[in-house]
C-alpha cells in the first residue's frame, strides 16, 4: 500500500497557522486529485485547499475549530493507482514557505477600529525537504496573486468558503436557503438575511470535536460549558431573530481561556512584533470643522488632509527600516484604512490617495469594505501602504495612541466629534472639532517634521470645502 503524507501549506505570506473551518470528506472517503479537501481560515482569507492526490483519506488532522501549524500533516491518504495522480516534483506554484514561527513580513492588521464614515452630521516545525507531489497545492496561487476560490457544492449548495463560514457562525442551514447569486450559488447576503429571519437556523450543534492530532491546537481542551445556560452552546441568534454578535464570534463566554484565531491571532503577533521594534511618540490637537459648508463625507476630508499633509512632510509618508537605518520615502500615498469586523480588524489599502477625489474615495473604500466583509479581498490589498488611518472616533473616544506597525513610520487617528467653546476676537464661540492623534515613529521622524504634519493636516482639515 503506497501512502502520501499532506503537509500544510503556508496559505499566505509566511502565516504561521490556519484553522479548520470545514472537511469536505471524512476519513474512508475516496477523493480525487485537486477535488477540496478543507475550508480553512487564516488572519486574511477562508480559501479551500484542493487535494495533493487521489486515493483514499486515511487521516485528518482534527476537526472543525482546530488549529494547524503550517508545515504540520493535514491529512494522509492510500494512493489510488487507477486514478490521476499528478507527476512527483511537478510544482504548481505553492509550497511550505516559511516554517513555523516565522512573522509576517507584510503590515497587515494594526490595532486600531474604523466604521466606513459618512457625511457628517450630529454623530521551526517540521523540515521541509524538495517539493512534491504530498507538499503542493493542486492550483492555488500565493504571494500577491488572489487566491482564486470557486463556489463548490457540497451537500448539494454551491457557495464561497467565507459564506459557509459565516452560515456555520451564524447558525444557518445553507441547505434550505435561497440563492440569489450566479448559478445558484448563495451570497452573503442570503445568509444575513436567513439569520435575521430566524426560520432557515440549525438545531443546536453536539459540543462534540474531532480529536486534534499532531500539529493541531484543538480550542475545546480550555473551553467548560457556560454554567448561566446549562452547559449548552450559546446561541448567535437573538429571540426576535437577529445575528448577535459575539467575541470572538460564535463563541460563549465562559471565563475560561480559548485560542485566538484567525484574524485576532495575527494581530496578537504583529502587535507584538511592533511593540519591539517601533519607538512612537503621540502628539494631538484639535481640526476646527467650524468653516465646513453643508454635509460633507468626513472619511473623503480625513484622506484628503492626510494627502496633503504628507506632500508637505514627506518623511511621515514613509518606511523605516530599523535593522539596516534606512528609510524610503514614497511619492504616492497609499492609505490603510482600518476596517473593524466580527472576526477581527482588516487594514486594506486605498491605493494612489492622492489621485483621487471625494467621490472615488467613497467609492473605493465601500468596495474594499464589501470585499473585507466577504472575505474575498486579495492578499495584496493588505498590504503595502504608505500610512494609516484610525477613524476610531465613529464609536468613541477623543484622543489616542494608535500603535504604528513597522515598515510604515505614522498613523493618524481621528477622534470623536464635539462642540467646544473657542475663543475668538472679541469674545467665544462654539465650534465643531475633531480630536486628532497622531502616532510616529521617532527613529524616522523628527519631532519638528510631525508637528508641520500634524499643522498641514488641520490646515486642510479647516477649509470649508
């Protein structure tokens, strides 16, 4: 009996993990070469992994919820010889990659929360020899290439990973809902909609899990039922219908440790990795909106001023790099804007800033938003920005210390509006401001070139259009 180990893949840019979200066969099953294999997540995509082989499965690692280290077996199968097996050391483009416990080069996530905006108003693990045929990906892409993911049918519904994902968060029986998408397929959309509905919902699941096996982090070894509801799984659907969020999503508090998945896993990593590297300094003031005429998007005004801003001050407009003492300083502004989700922070990149006007901004960020939301944005869109911005003031809060995640050298945060007393040339007068951070690496920037930064951001910030 000839059989083949599959390792896991290094599904994005040196990401060291990924988490199950679904097997699409169970152990005995045949399946065939580049059929999908597993759902899994990780900090930037739910992407389904197509079989190395054809045979049948002997093993997998783990069940849904799991964690898997990349480099570590996620599945063995018995080869079948009758079937297609694809030719030993044909490469098709996805390896291992980094080992375990590499960090992610790219800036991907930073600590910080944004809604969209609007107008404004009153508000070392296993070694990795030479590629083969059980190490490689049938035909996904990696790097900066968008990692295709085909809306497969599985129990008989065709959807993407991320809208089984969400079902399976949310609790809903992808089996009795509507299509609205091409051929049949079942959009995010019809998902939302079944949840608030409240009718299309799963019985609640058996608190039951696969076992985990080597390489796996199975969550359930540190989670105990929820004294308050009699040890059952607490539900995600409010009584009259509605999706509760949770945190993370989909998990009962119980008081007890769980893993961190996914999108908040990374962060925990990147936070960490900036902690180390970066030496910020904050420093604040207030945009004086008193001149604005009518309603005016305060998102589109927030890019506009930091444009301008980083024409006047270059060097905020930058990547360091601590261990070489160089900089590079960027002639496009590329901004990342933070976009805050259930399943943890997204920082996509408003690419070329400066070239556009109110009108392409909005529109820009509400379709990077839809993709964060869907999950089908690419990888290289998050990454690879010039600055940050933290809108965090649409919840709440004046001002902060928004944390600067290398290679970029600034973030500005934006804060909660309010009404202040001003004084004026013969006396006061109440006007609408806008706290503003700002964060800034003090090995690349000086005191002195923050502060003209921060004074051409309010400047632009105060014009009336």
């Amino acid at each position: 009996m000839s059989t083949k180990q599959f390792k896991l893949p290094d599904l994005g840019e040196g990401l060291p993990d990924a988490t199950i979200i679904e097997w699409y066969v169970k152990v005995g099953d045949t399946i065939k070469l580049d059929d999908n294999l597993v759902s899994m997540e990780t900090a930037k995509a739910v992407v389904d992994v197509p079989s190395p082989v054809s045979g049948k499965v002997l093993k997998l690692a783990g069940g849904a919820g799991d964690i898997v280290i990349t480099g570590s077996v996620l599945a063995e199968f018995e080869l079948d010889a009758s079937m297609p097996q694809r030719a030993e050391g044909q490469d098709t483009g996805h390896s291992h990659g980094h080992g375990v416990g590499t960090p992610d080069p790219a800036p991907d996530h930073r600590v910080v929360a944004s809604q969209e905006g609007g107008a404004i108003e009153d508000a070392g693990a296993a070694d990795a020899p030479a590629p083969d045929a059980g190490t490689v990906v049938g035909a996904m892409q990696v790097g900066t290439a968008v990692m295709a993911q085909a809306a497969i049918a599985s129990g008989g519904v065709k959807a993407m990973p991320a809208v089984r994902a969400t079902a399976r968060k949310l609790g809903v029986d992808l089996s009795r809902v509507s299509p609205s998408g091409p051929d049949g397929t079942v959009s995010m959309e019809d998902v939302k909609r079944a949840a608030a509905d409240g009718s299309l919902l799963l019985p609640s699941p058996a608190s039951g899990r696969g076992a985990g096996g080597e390489g796996t982090l199975p969550p359930s070894a540190l989670r105990a039922p929820s004294p308050a509801n009699g040890g059952r799984e607490r539900s995600t659907v409010s009584q009259s219908g509605k999706p509760m969020r949770t945190q993370p999503p989909g998990v009962a508090a119980t008081g007890q440790p769980e893993q961190l998945k996914g999108v908040r896993r990374n962060m925990a990593r990147v936070m960490a990795d900036a902690h180390a590297q970066v030496v910020p300094t904050t420093i604040v003031d207030d945009a004086d909106l008193h001149a604005w005429s009518g309603r005016q998007d305060i998102t589109a005004r927030l890019v506009r001023a930091m444009v301008a801003a980083c024409k006047a001050v270059p060097a905020l407009n930058a990547w360091f790099d601590g261990p070489n003492l160089s900089r590079t300083l960027h002639p496009h502004v590329d901004i990342g804007i933070a976009v805050d989700t259930e399943d943890g922070l997204f920082v996509p990149a408003l690419r070329n800033a400066d070239m556009l006007d109110a009108v392409g901004v909005r529109a820009a960020i509400k379709r990077l938003r839809a993709q964060v939301e869907d999950r089908s944005i690419a990888t290289s869109e998050l990454s690879g920005y010039t600055i940050s911005l933290s809108n965090f003031g649409m919840f709440a809060g004046r001002y902060a210390t928004p944390v600067v995640v290398p290679p970029c050298v600034a973030i500005v945060g934006a804060g909660k509006l309010s009404h202040d007393v001003v004084a004026v040339m013969g006396g006061i007068e109440v006007h609408r401001r806008m706290p503003i951070s700002l964060t800034f690496d003090h090995r690349a920037a000086t005191g002195g070139e923050a502060a003209r930064f921060l004074a051409a951001l309010l400047d632009d910030m105060a014009q009336p259009n």
